[in-house]
C-alpha cells in the first residue's frame, strides 16, 4: 500500500524559498564581502534551505530515478544528472568548509585544526558549486518565468506532474 | 509527517555522501598537498634559524589561513562571471537543443 501524498506545496511558495535559497547562496558566496562570521552560519543554514527545496521536489526526483534506466527526454536526464552531481559538490563545500571553519566550530567548542587540503578543495569546490548552480537554474528558468508570469494556484507539480 | 521522513531521507543521503567524502583525505593528492605544506614550514623555519642573528625587519604578519585569491570574490564575479556567463551558455544551448529537435531552420542568412 502507498503511502499517502502529504499536501502539495503551491508553486508560489516554492518559488519564494528558491529566492531565499539564492539570494542567501550568493551572499553566502562572498566572504570577503560580507565577512566570515556571516559566512559561516549562513552556509550551515543553507543546508537546512537546500534540504527543504529537495523536499519541495521530492516527487520530481523520485519519479526521475525511477525512470533513468528507461526512456528519458534527453535535457530531463541531464538535469537529473546535473543535481546528482550539484548535490555531491554542496555536501563537499559545506564539509570542507566545516573542517577549516574559523568561527562556527570553534563557537560550539570544537577545535579549529587548519587544514591546507581541505582549504583548497573548499574554494575548488565552492567555485564549481558556483557555476553549476548557473547552468541549474538556466536549466529551470522556463519554470520560474512561467510562474512569474501566472497567478499563484496549486501545486503543478502534484496536478500535472511536470519537472520542478 | 511525510514532509519530515522525507527530509530525514535527505539528511541520511546527505550524511553518507559526507562520510564518502571524507575519505579524500587519504588520497595521495592530499598527502602531497600535506607535505608541501610540511616542507614549507620546515624551509620557514631554517630560514629565520639561519637569519636569526641578522638584525632585519620583521616580516609582515602572517593571516592565520592562507586564503586564494578565489576566497575574494565580489557581487559581480558572482552573479555575472560565475553564475551569468554557464547560465547563459546553458541557455542558447537548450535553445539550439529544443529548435533542431522542431526541425525549424535556423535564423537568418544561409
């Protein structure tokens, strides 16, 4: 027996919390700017926000794996693809930013250990994180012009089971 | 109930992807990036052993992470170079993508 589908979330709403995902991914981009004390706690909260957003689609991403080994639009199983990989490069930025944190680990009482290694993968990969962000929301801008352009209603991922 | 197990998935996948990960630290990349590091204090500390009589100026303090020029980023870097330039590439690639999968001509001359 399947499990019941909880309450679509309105597209509406889905579209203001990518606007908070990016806005405070950009900032959070930005150390230099906007300081390391800022930087820090934004990005661990952003794993909050990334976890929410996935939750959001979690239909999208369920029905798309299910369908990887079968037949797949070719531009559906690159951004499939894409996440995949945009996943694995956050979970990286976030972990090596955890292990040479200055200010937040410290804060809770862990030891700051400077580690060369892990300070080069972090700006490796925050860069990376960077650019592909760009091509994923280039890859879903038809969606969000789309929705900025409509009245907000129900969810259309629920009701005509298109792409996030 | 379901938005929070589903959440709870995400986080395990999360913590897994981040226990995998950790492992690149016993790659030999990160050894050599280790000892490079090694060897640049050990070349540091001789030098000023070797310099320690000789009456100098002190060298200028050293920041406590040696951070690349990548950490310096600004708005514009980030929204145009990074984000912008992949983003819009992205873009005329689905466009060429979608218009040869509708068989229309391209525009303009031939």
């Amino acid at each position: 027996m399947a499990a019941p589908s909880p309450a679509p979330v309105s597209d509406s709403f889905k579209l203001r919390w990518d606007a908070l995902l990016f806005v405070a991914f950009v900032f959070s981009a930005m150390p230099h700017a906007t300081g390391v004390f800022f930087h820090e706690w934004t990005s661990l909260a952003l794993v909050a926000v990334v976890v929410t957003h996935l939750v959001f689609n979690w239909s999208w991403i369920i029905r798309t794996t299910r369908q990887v080994f079968s037949r797949l639009p070719a531009e559906v199983r690159f951004n499939h693809i894409w996440d995949a990989l945009l996943f694995v490069l956050f979970v990286l930025t976030i972990l090596s930013g955890l292990l040479v944190s200055q200010q937040a680990l410290p804060s809770m009482g862990l030891p700051w250990v400077p580690s060369r290694f892990w300070m080069v993968l972090h700006n490796m990969s925050a860069t990376g994180l960077t650019v592909m962000i760009g091509v994923h929301i280039a890859m879903h801008l038809g969606w969000v012009w789309t929705r900025l352009r409509r009245k907000p209603g129900p969810a259309m991922d629920a009701a005509k089971g298109e792409e996030p | 109930m379901t938005h929070l197990f589903r959440a709870l998935c995400i986080a395990m996948a999360l913590f897994a992807v981040a226990l995998v990960l950790l492992q690149l630290e016993r790659t030999p990349w990160a050894e050599r990036v280790h000892l490079n590091t090694l060897a640049g204090q050990l070349a540091r500390l001789k030098y000023e052993h070797a310099h320690a009589s000789v009456k100098a100026a002190p060298p200028p303090p050293r920041r406590p992470i040696n951070l690349s020029g990548r950490y310096e980023r600004s708005l514009v870097e980030v929204l145009i170079l990074e984000m912008g330039l992949p983003g819009a590439a992205t873009l005329g690639i689905l466009a060429l993508a979608r218009r040869k999968r509708r068989g229309t001509p391209p525009a303009g001359p031939r």
